[in-house]
C-alpha cells in the first residue's frame, strides 16, 4: 500500500521538477526572445518610416 503511494508521490514530484525545468529552460527564454524580436523589428519599422521634412515633400 505505501510503496503504491510513495511511487505515485515521486511521480508527481518528477512531472513537478520536469515541468519548472522545461518552463525554465526552453518555454520562457522562447517568450523572452519572440518579445525582444518584435520590439527590435517595431523599432527599426519605425526608423525607416519617418517621413522626410515638410520643406523635402513640397519639392
């Protein structure tokens, strides 16, 4: 009876760890990166899109 339950203990102790270490590891570094990425990529959209002076666009 106990080693049923010390069995089904450890396994969800081992589902815990692996679950913190795959959000740790892989998961939210992922996320980090997309978000730095996109914040790059909206940055640099937005240097290229200014618009000239208003003394060039009459020319």
């Amino acid at each position: 009876m106990y080693s049923e339950l010390w069995q089904f203990g450890a396994m969800v102790v081992f589902f815990a760890v692996a679950v913190s270490l795959w959000l740790k590891i892989v998961y939210l570094p992922g996320r980090t990166l997309e978000r730095w990425e996109d914040q790059r990529v909206r940055m640099e959209g937005e240097r290229t899109r200014q618009e000239p002076p208003a003394e060039e666009r009459r020319s």
